[in-house]
C-alpha cells in the first residue's frame, strides 16, 4: 500500500508538471508578438518573435504535453484503482513545489513547475525513460527504441516468485522506506508485490476493495458510449478486481509511459518517445523556437510559502501583484474542490450509481475543464509582480493547504461542497468586480488584468471588426446583466469607456458558470434537464 | 387553418472548441478542433450560410478555395462540405410554393451550449438564442422571429433558466451510426469502416494538397489537420480491442452522430412577417442536426419549419 500512495503521488506530481509546462506554451495569434513597456515614451512596443506558423508548431507541442499530462491522470486514477483493490485509502495528498532535488533519492525525480522549454522537455523525457536506455542524449538509441523497436518488443518475462522490497534498507530508501530508482522500476515492484501477495493469500484475501469505489471508463463503465465516457480522451481507466485486472493496469502504465512491454507499434505514442520527439524539434534551433514559444512565466509561482518546501528560496517566486494573487487563490481553492470530489468517488459513503455519475462529471466537466484549467491558463497571462513587466508572468502553483480530506459523513460532504462553491462564487465576484475595470488612476495604459494595449487588432489573421465586436458585444451583456452589485463587488459602476481584457472576459464567463454551479448545488446537480 | 411548410436542409459550420478544451476556449488545445495557423478565432456559433462574420471554410484538395465568403454549394471542388442552409422544398396547405424555393434559412448567432456540464450534461446540448430568419435568394428578409427561453422573462439571463426551460430546447435523443445521416452526408453506409475510410481519404487528399502549398502559415495548418486525421482508432485505449482493432475514435465516429428532435414551437414576438404568419400562434420548428466533421468544422441540419399563416 506503502508503494501504491507512493506512485500515486508521482504520478499527481507528474501530472501538475506537465500541465505547467503545457499552459505555459503561447497559442493565441497575438502572442507571436512580445511586449515591453517604454518607460520614456510611455507606451508598449512589440516585436514580433513567432511566425504564425511557428505557433502552430508550438501548439503541436502542447497538444502533445496536454495528452501526456492527461494519460498521467490516467496513471494516478489506476494507482488509486490499485489501492482501493486491496482496502487501501486512495489519497491525492502531495508535496508542494518546489521540492530539493533528491526529494525522491537517487530516483532523480525534481518535483519543480517551469515553462515548457528546452530544459524541462529534457527533465520530462528522463521521467519517463525506460529502464533499457542508458543514455538520453544518445539519438541513436531513442531512435532504436521509438522508432525501430530493435531493442524490445516480445511477451513481457515471468515475474520471480520473490517477495518484493517493500520495507527498508534498499540503495535508494525514502520515507516510505520503497526502494525505487526509477518510476519503471517502482511499477515492477508493485507488481511482483501483487504477484507475491496473491500467491500468499489468494485473491479473495487481497482484493478485498468495492469496485464501486474506483474510478473508470471503457466498457464496465456506466458512462460506455456515451460522450462522458472517459476512456475517450486519451484515456483508458480499468477497474481492478483481480491479479490479472491489477497486472493489466500496472502493464498500462509503462506501456504509456516508458514504452517498455509495449508493442512496438504502440511505442512512438510512449510519453518517452512523445518527449524525446518534442526535444529534438527543440533541438533542431538550438531551443530557439522553444524559448520563443513560451510565456514569459515565473519558475514555481506561488501565493505564500509552504511550510512543506523544501528547495532553496530562489526557486520560488511569491505572487505579489494583488490582482493575480486572487485569481491564483482561486485555482488553488477550484484545484482542491476538484480533488475532493474526486476523493469522494473512491470513498465508502453510501452514494447510489446516479450519484456516482453526476459527481464522476461534476470532477472531470465541468471542474476540471471549466475551471482548473482556465484558471491556470489565465494566470499565465497575469504578472506576477510589476504590471509593467510582462517578463514575469505568474502561473498556476497547484498548491495544498494539507492534507485533501473528506468528512465521514455524507450530508455533511454535500454540505461541504456548496460551501466550497459558495466561497468560490464571492471569490469570483471579486476578481471580476465590474466598478474596478478602469485602469489604475494615473495610469491610463494599464488595462486591468492584462496590462497590455490590443494586439489582436493589428494582426492579418483576425478582423478587426469581427473580434472588436465580438468583445463589444460580451462586454454589452455584462452590463446588461444586473445593474446591482454584488457585496463581494464593492461599490462602484460600471466603467463605460473600458473595453475589458480577454483575461477579465474569460474570468467573468467562469464566474457566471460557478454562479450557476452554486444555485442549490446538490438539487441542481442532479437535475439538469436530459441527460441520457 | 392553412400553413407554410418549409423544408430546409444544409451543412452548417460550428467553430467551437471540443472536449476537454473549456467551452470558451478560442484556438483549441486538448480536443480535436482548432482555430488553425491563419484562421480567425472560434466563435462557437452555428452558422447556416456561407456570409456570415465568424465563417471560415477549408480547403480539403488541391483546386479547393478557402475563406469566409465562398458561395453556397454542397461540394467543394474536391468533395469537402459547403456551408449553405436553405429550402428544398415549400408548400402551402399541401401544395407547392416554388416562391419559396432555395430560400436561406439562419439560426442567427445561435450557439449549442453545454458549458461542460455547467448548463446540461452528457452533451445533450441546448440550442440558444434560436432567433429563425428565412431570406430570398436575394437576402431579403421574408421572415424572421425568435424564441424565448422564458416567456414570462424574455431578458432572463441563460444561467437562470430550469430545468423544463432547458428540455425544451434540447433534443431527445442521440444515435450512433445514423443511416439518416450517412444518406444525408452522400456516406454509402453508416459502419464504422466507412467512417474510418472517409477519414483516410480525406487524410490522402490533404496530404497531396500539402505537396501543392509553399507558403508557410498554410503548411503549418495543414499539418495540425492531417496529425489529427490519422487519428481514427482509439489509439491509446490498451484496454480494449488489440492493434489496430480499438475503439472508432470520435473524430470518425462523430461523421455520422446524429442529434434528433428538437421540436420547439418558435413563439416570440416576429421580428419580420411579409408573408402573412399568424403571430399568434407558435410556430413549430423541427429539425435534427448531426454528421459533425471535425476536420471541417462543419454538421448537416435538416428540418421544417411550420409558419401558420392567417
């Protein structure tokens, strides 16, 4: 079980990496510009740094990162899956970032959030190598194993009959006393231990966790079919009801990851090999495109200090620009609803199969796609200090204020999530108070929440009078919508010469969404016009 | 009472962003449809003709026009789909109105809301605004009214709506492998297989325009779409089914998807009646929309529309 939380807490690290990395990359039309602030002149230059078809490139980059970071999910859901199998207590607990770089030992696994360059695609491509390459700056070998399958390929060996090393006195010990040097290695572990176990006790002593509390798509999934089925989105969730179901999720695993056992068809797909394509794109400028196609955002941005922390001061950078401190709280607070209800699928409290199915898409659509994401990619969009430094923009830290637990009770869990969403509403309320649009006095070129004049007018690809309306016309319907403010809202009116920000506009949709969420959450939930 | 009965029937272009891109997501990341290199942001309305702001239509082979403003066809040159919605078929009281044929019919900035589960679930999406306009073939406006989600409430923002305002907007049912809309789309048949070779050609006929194409912005857009069309199996699901023998992905799948039965007594205030409409009476509108072509950003939509007249 040791092992299995263990993994489960590399793969959410894992997972919130790459999400970082991905929301990192530039992929609006003006973004192939940059931004800087003429002190003297007082006004905002730009020069061009990406063609347009260079973004498309570092969009491919992205949809690829996004994909990994989704199938990581995958590997944290079927980990849990393993756990709940045996009675274990699924957890979404993890460190905060950054962490020292021998967090994990010798396992080389440096738990930071960076943007998606050079550097970083090489620290992914090392998470996820197999244990057959020795050297990931060989091309020769990446070749070999991505492309020609020269190296493995074939039925996976039999797995000794040897207890696993699970307690103490391993090379590469960490608090959970599992030896590990690497993540392929620490699956293997985990499964000689299924192996071993299920010999020793039988399989009806081991799997002795409901199926009803785990997590899955695909054809034993209620959901089959339908267009909610998870298995559809680069994902493939199993449950695990027996040693054969638990070796099958664990084989998933490196199989996606590492690429190793897998089909040598299926290899060039492996996170490895995605990666490892990614950087010799990179490469092939000498990181040139890579840097370019970033957004100039901060290592590790985080709200405050964690009291987990364990990497030097200087790899962090603490949010100060008050408007972004907000929204990053906001993620942080969506980011913890979301893992609570999550938790709440892998709980023992009684739930009927309706209510498995709306809190299954309550977690994935619209928490995760509606909020978590949009949060942290606005964010990236936000300085995180200066307004006038578009340099050092901030991002999401997926940060933890502890552990993430539910209470025992289940009245008080829905009790729990309209509270949640409740404060969430006033949090929104307030970063979109309408009467604060105008720019900072004195400062006339400071658009609130995206301190930058608007590009998008200038560029070929997008009408003038098309996105300018557009905006004009969301703009209208804001101001249309109530003419009272909320108490979250402060005082004030609605400015009428401010053409808000993207940014604003894209917070302002998320508010009126959470709004609707919090309207007698657990009635509406429950009862949303057709759903099937 | 005598009727107007107008049959109308079209591909449609949706630009909007797919799952588990966010629904206000304007370029497209983690789903299957883009804004690609050279396009305008999606807007995620529906569009039924070929002229309306927000339309950008691609070429799918070499001899293909792209762009905002080509003219109503079914066809591009080679065999891609071509917005334009319009009526096939007229009568009044049973026979024939040939006054109305070819007619343009609009949703005006309609949208298909879900917000992701927000709004409804499971993709059951929700139709809004649906303000209808039929136009000569000239465009001039023959008639036009608009439904309200909310009678009593007609300014009701959308997030207020129930659960009975959202039902009536929705359709009843979805189908896989519809032959209704194979037929409708010129597809042989509905399996699986043809999907997936529909794909494939389409894959092949890029590929080859790409060959033709020097400049830059448009190779870097074509690239994106033959990535996603090789797409066509679930390539990634290690649970179920063997090499290449998974699971039809949705971007084959979708091709012959089908959303039926909306059926919504269109009952606001007309907005334009040159033709005599009984404004007191809701008038029916049927339709069903399906064969999403995610490469295309286009559907098919076929219906009626029942205008009672005095």
């Amino acid at each position: 079980m040791d092992a299995l939380r263990l993994a489960a807490e590399l793969e959410h690290g894992l997972m919130c990496q790459y999400l970082f990395a991905a929301y990192t990359i530039r992929r609006y039309p003006y973004e192939c510009f940059d931004y800087t602030w003429n002190r003297r002149r007082k006004t905002w230059e730009k020069t061009r740094v990406l063609s347009e078809a260079e973004l498309e490139r570092v969009r491919r980059w992205a949809m690829k990162v996004t994909l990994i970071a989704r199938q990581e999910m995958e590997h944290l859901g079927l980990a849990l899956n393993l756990l709940s199998s045996i009675g274990g207590t699924p957890s979404f607990s993890r460190p905060n970032m950054p962490q020292k770089d021998d967090y994990y030992g010798a396992a080389n696994i440096k738990l930071t959030l960076t943007t998606c360059n050079l550097d970083t695609i090489k620290r992914f491509q090392i998470f996820e190598k197999p244990e057959e390459i020795d050297d990931v700056d060989d091309p020769k070998q990446i070749d070999d194993w991505c492309k020609r399958a020269r190296i493995a390929g074939g039925p996976a060996p039999e797995l000794e009959e040897a207890p696993p090393m699970v307690t103490g006195g391993a090379p590469h010990i960490d608090q959970y006393g599992v030896p590990f040097a690497d993540v392929q290695q620490l699956y293997t572990e985990i499964e000689q231990g299924f192996v071993y176990l299920t010999r020793s006790l039988g399989e009806r002593e081991l799997f002795i966790g409901s199926q009803g509390n785990q997590v899955y798509g695909g054809p034993p999934s209620p959901l089959y079919g339908s267009m909610n089925d998870l298995n559809q989105y680069g994902l493939s969730l199993i449950p695990v009801t027996n040693l054969q179901s638990a070796r099958q999720a664990i084989r998933m695993i490196i199989e996606q990851g590492e690429g190793a056992k897998a089909p040598p068809s299926y290899r060039p797909n492996a996170h490895f090999c995605l990666f490892s394509d990614i950087r010799m794109e990179m490469e092939a400028d000498k990181g040139k495109l890579a840097e370019a196609g970033a957004r100039r955002v901060v290592a590790n941005p985080l709200t405050r200090w964690q009291p987990d922390l364990t990497a030097p001061r200087r790899e962090f950078t603490l949010i100060e620009n008050p408007d972004t401190l907000r929204v990053a709280e906001l993620f942080n607070q969506c980011y913890e609803v979301m893992l609570l209800l999550l938790l709440y699928l892998y709980s023992d409290q009684v739930k009927t199969e309706e209510q498995t199915n709306s809190l299954m898409d309550a977690a994935f659509f619209p928490f995760m796609t509606m909020f978590v994401r949009p949060l942290a990619e606005i964010l990236t969009e936000l300085p995180a200090n200066d307004p006038y430094d578009l340099s050092k923009m901030a991002g999401p830290g997926f940060e933890l204020a502890g552990d993430v637990v539910l209470f025992p009770n289940i009245e008080q869990t829905w009790t729990l999530f309209q509270e949640r969403i409740d404060a969430l509403v006033a949090g929104f309320r307030a970063v979109t108070a309408r009467g604060k649009l105008a720019p900072p006095k004195g400062e006339p070129h400071l658009v609130r929440w995206a301190p930058r004049h608007d590009p998008w007018r200038e560029l070929p690809s997008q009408s003038e009078e098309y996105v300018v309306k557009q905006r004009e016309e969301l703009w209208a319907r804001v101001k249309a919508e109530t003419a009272t403010f909320h108490e979250e809202e402060g005082r004030g009116k609605v400015s009428e010469e401010i053409l808000p920000s993207l940014p604003w506009l894209r917070l302002y949709y998320l508010r009126q969404n959470m709004e609707r969420l919090g309207v007698n959450w657990k009635d509406n939930w429950m009862n949303v016009g057709r759903t099937a | 009472m005598t009727s107007l009965l107008l049959e109308f029937e079209g591909y449609f272009q949706m630009r909007m962003a797919t799952d588990p891109d966010p629904t206000d997501e304007l370029r497209g990341v983690s789903g299957y449809t883009f804004a690609l290199a050279g396009e305008p942001d999606l807007d995620a309305k529906v569009h039924f003709q070929p002229d309306e702001p927000g339309v950008w239509q691609r070429k799918f082979g070499v001899g293909d026009d792209e762009g905002d403003k080509l003219p109503v066809a079914r066809q591009s040159k080679s065999g891609g789909p071509r917005v334009g919605v319009v009526v096939t078929n007229a009568s009044i009281g049973g026979n024939a109105a040939p006054e109305y044929q070819d007619a343009r019919v609009q949703f005006l900035d309609a949208q298909i809301l879900e917000h992701n589960g927000v709004l409804v679930r499971n993709d059951y999406f929700f139709i809004d605004p649906l303000h209808v306009r039929v136009s000569d073939r000239d465009g001039n406006v023959m008639v036009e009214r608009k439904d309200w989600v909310n009678p009593a409430a007609p300014d009701m923002p959308l997030w207020e709506a129930t659960s009975p305002m959202l039902l009536r907007r929705q359709p009843n049912f979805v189908q896989s492998n519809s032959p209704l809309v194979a037929a409708a789309t010129g597809l042989p048949d509905a399996g699986n297989e043809t999907l997936i070779r529909n794909r494939e050609a389409r894959r092949k006929s890029l590929e080859a325009l790409l060959a033709k194409t020097k400049d830059e912005t448009a190779r870097a857009a074509l690239v994106t779409r033959i990535e996603q069309l090789r797409i066509v199996e679930q390539w990634w699901n290690l649970a179920v089914g063997t090499f290449r023998n998974r699971p039809i992905d949705r971007r084959a799948h979708q091709l012959t998807l089908l959303f039926d039965g909306w059926n919504i007594g269109v009952m606001g205030n007309p907005t334009v009646n040159t033709i005599g409409a009984d404004e007191t009476q809701p008038w029916p509108l049927k339709f069903w929309m399906g064969g999403w072509d995610g490469d295309a950003l286009t559907g098919y939509v076929k219906g009626t529309w029942e205008i009672p007249l005095k």
